[in-house]
C-alpha cells in the first residue's frame, strides 16, 4: 500500500511541477506586436479576392483603407476547434477593407494568430457598411 500511495504521490508532484513550469515559460513567452500582426493579416488578405478591387501590396490595402484594422487579445468565441485550446496565446486580427466600387460591400475579415504568427483560423463576410469597433 505504500508504495501504490508514493508512487501516486511522485505522479502528482511530477503534474504538478510541470504545470507550474509550463506557465511561468508561458507567462515570459514573447508574443507578437500588434503592427506585426496586423501584416501578417493583410499579406494573407491582399492575397485572396473577394470584389472587383485587387491590391497590390499589403501597403495599398493599408493606405486605401486608412483605420482597417485592430487587434483583439481575448474574446475569441468563435473560433473552432483546435484553435480553442490555445485561444490564450492567440491574437485576434479584425479587419473591414473595401472590396468594390463605392456602392459595393466592404469585407470584414477576421484572422486568428497564434504567438508564432501562424494563422490558425479565419472568417470573413461582406458587410454592406464599413463596421466600426
């Protein structure tokens, strides 16, 4: 019986210590600045087509589209599975940039970014005015 209660007890203390350690790396971990998410982003976005307006550069999307961007650091409900079980170290890109002429939509993008700059998951929609967060 003792050695089934020490064997348990080394088992519990080894969880226990790597989880502390886990979080104090995680707690010291560099994340990314916001402007670095934000290209990374709009690179992804200037690459996909969703109107009659093609950029050229992420810079054009940017300079046309002045105030496209924020980034959010929590609250990320809608993100699937897996990217829910690291939604602490993930960073969330919102954008709403114009895909058309003047009386077409705008498109609101939303890129989920992990601390590596890896974009896990995305969504978007056409929004008939530019949203405002």
């Amino acid at each position: 019986m003792k050695k089934v209660l020490s064997g348990a007890l080394i088992f519990a203390s080894t969880i226990i210590a790597a989880l502390v350690s886990w979080t104090v790396v995680y707690s010291y971990q560099e994340r990314l600045s916001d402007r670095q998410l934000i290209s990374i982003a709009v690179a992804n976005a200037v690459k996909s087509t969703h109107g009659s307006i093609k950029y050229s550069s992420a810079e054009e999307l940017i300079r046309l589209n002045p105030g496209c961007c924020i980034v959010r650091h929590s609250g990320h409900e809608w993100l699937r599975f897996p990217a829910r079980l690291y939604e602490d170290g993930l960073s969330v890109v919102q954008m709403s940039y114009r895909v058309g002429g003047i009386s077409e939509p705008y498109y609101l993008k939303e890129f989920a970014i992990d601390a590596d700059g890896k974009i896990l998951d995305t969504r978007g929609t056409a929004e008939n005015t530019r949203s405002r967060w």
